[in-house]
C-alpha cells in the first residue's frame, strides 16, 4: 500500500485549511471593504476594539505555533523508507516541554483574566462618560420591527433614523415594546438587549461627524434584517437646527399614532413634532404584572435616571 498520499493529504488539508481561512479574514479589507468594529469613532468603540486586539494577539501566541508546529510535526514525523529518527518506545516524558506547554497557557489566561476583567469595570454600559458636555437623553424603544427614539429634553420623535450631537455623550435609556432585541451601533461601541419591562442605560459618544451603521443584534422574526438604522452626527449647531426643522414640519405622535406603529410590520424613516408625556414609561411598565416592578440596569444615579423612577411609580401602585 502507497502510504505517500495520505501522508502528504495530512500536510496539505490542514495548510490549506488554514490559508482559506486567513484569506475569508483579509480578503473584505483587500477588495475595499472595512471591519466597521474594528474602526471605531467614538472612546466606548475604541476601547472595544483594543480589547479585541489585545485578546487576539494574546491567543495568537498559542494558535499559530500551534498551526505550523501541526504542519511541521506531520512533515518531520511522516512514514518514509529512509526514516532514520531515533526509536524510543518507552519515552514519555520532558520536563522542558511539559514546563513550556502549562506555563504559556497558564501566563497567557493569567494575562487575558486581568484585561478582561479591567475592561469590563471600564466599560459597564451604564457608567457616564467624562466629558466637559452635558450628556444628551435619548430613549429608545424596538417594535416589531422598526425603531423608535425619543427625544425628551427636545420632545421630538424619529423612526429608524437617528440624529446625535458629535464629540457630546450620549445617555440612551432602553426598552422595548416586542420581543427582546439588541441595539447595536459598531463604530461607536457594543451593543446592549432591550426588553420589555425593563429600562436599560448605554452610554456612547461620536467623536467625529458623519454617519454610522446602527441595526438591530438579536433576531426577532421575519423582517428582523430591516431594523436598521442611519446614525448621523453632526456638530451643535446643525444638530439645533435639525431639531427646530422636525418640530416645524412634521406631526406629533399621538398615543393612536404610536398604538398603530407598534403594530407588527416594518417602516419608513418618520419624523414627529412632539411624542405623549411618559410613553416611555408607559412602555416600560406596558407589560408589567400587579405585584411586580420594572427592572433598570445601572450601577449611579446618575446612569439610572428615569428607570429608577419607572420602579418606584410601579411598587406604589403594587403597593
């Protein structure tokens, strides 16, 4: 029997393997495409991104030794008739190699333990940015399946369209009115669930103008691959003016209004005037059985805002 081929099958399969993956990674880049995550805009996206970097740098120092070393092991090792390597049926042990292959690893997830866990206190979702600016509020609610944000401090509403100040946080408190969904903007940081009777809080920051990608992360049916959304940031002064044109030319959203858009189906970009005192609360506590409370994510006062006063209005009327 030829035992050639399978020898030479065992080499090649796992290079060729190897190369097709490396070129699925570096191809999008090479024909003009971008990794959006991997270009952030924003402090949240870019903290982001280094943590994946350095994770992935750190298990490299693993994975590709252990690629080449497979190739080569198989090459050095394989069957021939001129194989003069030593015979040695009772070795089983090298305390140089046992003390390389437990205190890499070891060092390596000991590394990886404390960037984590460094980055993880760093980036709680809830805690505020340092910033010289005052955050802008906006709340957001997921409906089958379309987005909806409210602007309380302005007290306009948009659909599926999302306009922020740039080089100013942004304080963006959370729910839904639908099956759990995950909003996401990836130059600007990670996303975060939104779900019914529950108010989350996620702050993020543009740090440059333009507009960025934002769609929903959490499949949720079937037109869950139309939430998206365009995020423009834009400076102060056009961010007013865009504001003062919605509230002069378009209509409010009455509580019929909003009634018939969280309907299941999907929408065009809408603009609204003005939006019903509370309607996020009262999307909040929607769904909220007697004798329980809404739930907040938040670690500050300052984080929690209007979440914390959802809780307290529901346990007194439970109360």
């Amino acid at each position: 029997m030829n035992k050639k081929p399978r020898s030479l099958a065992r080499i090649i399969i796992p290079v060729v393997l190897t190369l097709v993956t490396i070129a699925l990674i570096v191809w999008p880049m090479l024909a003009g495409g971008q990794y959006v995550v991997l270009d952030p805009k924003g402090p949240i996206g870019a903290s982001q991104r280094d943590l994946i970097v350095i994770s992935t740098i750190l298990c490299a120092i693993v994975i590709v030794p252990v690629l080449i070393l497979s190739a080569v092991i198989v090459w050095r090792y394989r069957d021939k008739p001129d194989n003069k390597a030593a015979y040695e049926p009772n070795w089983s042990h090298s305390t140089k190699a046992e003390a390389i292959w437990w205190t890499v690893p070891i060092v390596i997830i000991g590394l990886l333990a404390i960037v984590t866990v460094r980055y993880t206190y760093d980036l709680e979702p809830s805690k505020p940015l340092a910033s010289e600016k005052e955050p802008i509020t906006i709340q957001v609610s997921s409906l089958d399946w379309k987005w909806l944000f409210m602007y309380p401090e302005q007290g306009i509403a948009t659909v599926n369209t999302l306009n922020i100040p740039a080089d100013r946080p942004v304080k963006f408190e959370l729910t839904a009115d639908s099956p759990m969904n995950s909003f996401w903007i990836p130059q600007l940081g990670g996303q975060i669930y939104t779900m019914s009777g529950m108010a989350m809080t996620l702050y993020l920051q543009a740090d440059h103008e333009g507009t960025y990608f934002g769609s929903g992360a959490n499949f949720t049916g079937e037109h869950f691959a139309q939430m998206r959304f365009d995020v423009n940031a834009t400076s102060d002064e056009e961010f007013d003016q865009w504001v003062t044109e919605v509230k002069q030319q378009s209509q409010p959203l009455t509580q019929e209004t909003y009634n018939t858009l969280a309907e299941p189906g999907t929408s065009n970009v809408a603009y609204y005037s003005s939006f019903p005192e509370g309607l996020f609360q009262d999307i909040v506590t929607k769904y909220v059985v007697e004798g329980s409370g809404a739930h907040n994510h938040g670690t500050s006062e300052e984080a929690s805002g209007a979440a914390k006063n959802v809780s307290t209005e529901v346990d007194k009327s439970a109360n």
